[in-house]
C-alpha cells in the first residue's frame, strides 16, 4: 500500500478475527519499526510479544485486577487534570464510541463492559507491551512513541490492525511480574495486534481529528 495511503487508513480496530499473527510477519513489523529515529541513535526500545496460553494467563489476571477495582500503578501518569480543550476532546471520544456501540451514558453496565474489553486485549490474539530502562526520561518516551507509530504502520501495511491501550498499563507492576520483566523498567504501553474483524460494530467506530489550521502557524 502507498505510504501516504497506509497512514490515512490506519485507525484503532477494536475486535479481531481468533487468527493469529504468523511469527515471521511479526518480526518483519518490528524490523521494520526498528528503523524509527531516535535519541543520539539510543534505541530504548524493549518489547514483549504475548500470545497463547501466556496472552490467556496475563488476560485472566487484568480482569481480575480490573473488575475488583485493585489499586492502579501505572509507570506513566495521565495529567491531573488535562487541559480544557484536550479534556473536552477526550469527553467527545468517549461519548461518540458510546454511541457507535447504541450504550447510553446511563448505562453503567454496558460502560464497564466497553472497559473490561481492554482488559481481554479486545480478543486479539496477540498482546505486545513496549518497556525502556527505568532510569530514562521524556526524550526516550519521545523515541518510544516514534516506535510505536511506526509498528502500527508497518503492521497496518501488513492487514494487521492495533490498538494502543493505555488502560492495560494501570497494572504496570502485575503485567511486569507476570512477564518476567525487571520491576525497574518503565512499562510503556500494550498494543493489541490482529487481523480486523470487518463485521464488529466498535470497528465502526471512527476519531475526529483536526484540521491543520487549527493547529498550525506558518511563519516567512
Ligand atoms: C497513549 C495512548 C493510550 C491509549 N489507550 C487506549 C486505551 O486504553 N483503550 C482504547 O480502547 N484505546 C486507547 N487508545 C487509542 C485511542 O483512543 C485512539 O488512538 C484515538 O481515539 C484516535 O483514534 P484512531 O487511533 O482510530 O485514529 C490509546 C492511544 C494512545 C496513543
């Protein structure tokens, strides 16, 4: 697919067909992310690729930690409180994937549903976490991001969809031990990986993004 075109279409998928990702096209994706630039060429990239048996284990943990509401201990926190105008925008995306799904705002039922998904990867088939050294800071989560983008693209090239989760990460110390992963490493995000299902009403689903010149200052 033409680049351009790739970028266009890529988009948060949230149900997956059961198929899985074949090992070699994974690696071809994450070559291919490996190309992303970063920091003095630093590369802080670390990443958990989990299916099977393993994805299942780690899935029935979330839910649990999850529905009963254990404390959450993210290695990265959300602004407390965002500003306005990205508040405001974060509200919209909330209510209008509500519904796309026909839940009404009531409905604190079909809320936590929607929530508890992300705890079951969105039944992808393939869950991976991005981690770096504890010790680093904005430029190497800067870098990370770069990763991140430039996974989803080369995976979207591929037929793969994703989705990034950040909810997934409130349980950053339980994922890491479950993992094996050293409790000093920061826990990024967890991307859920796999083939779209075309049919599911939450693929229907699209963000509103904004304009360039709503954002953008040309200077001569
Ligand atoms: C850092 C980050 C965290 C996110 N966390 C979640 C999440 O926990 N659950 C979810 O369903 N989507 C999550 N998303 C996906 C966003 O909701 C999505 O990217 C946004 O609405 C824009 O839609 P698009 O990806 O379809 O363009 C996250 C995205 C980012 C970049």
């Amino acid at each position: 697919m033409e680049a351009i075109e790739n970028i266009k279409r890529r988009r948060s998928y949230r149900a997956f067909k059961p198929d899985p990702i074949p090992r070699e096209v994974m690696q071809e994706v994450i070559e291919a992310a490996t190309n992303s630039p970063t920091f003095m060429s630093t590369q802080p990239w670390e990443v958990a690729v989990v299916t099977g048996k393993k994805k299942d284990r780690l899935s029935d943990k979330l839910l649990e930690l999850a529905k009963t509401q254990a404390q959450k201990r993210p290695d990265v926190s959300a602004p407390p409180p965002w500003p306005t105008e990205l508040d405001q925008r974060k509200h919209d995306h909330g209510a209008r994937r509500l519904k796309t799904l026909g839940i009404e705002r009531e409905d604190e039922e079909g809320r936590e549903a929607l929530r508890l998904m992300n705890f079951e990867f969105y039944g992808a088939p393939c869950a991976v976490f991005l981690y770096m050294d504890g010790s680093l800071g904005e430029w190497s989560t800067y870098d990370m991001g770069l990763f991140t983008q430039t996974l989803l693209l080369a995976a979207h090239a591929r037929g793969i969809g994703s989705v990034i989760q950040g909810a997934v990460t409130d349980y950053a110390p339980e994922i890491k031990d479950l993992l094996g992963i050293d409790a000093h490493k920061k826990l990024l995000v967890c991307i859920s990986m796999g083939y779209p299902d075309p049919e599911a009403l939450i693929n229907s689903y699209r963000s509103i993004k904004k304009k360039p010149e709503e954002f953008v200052t040309w200077h001569e």
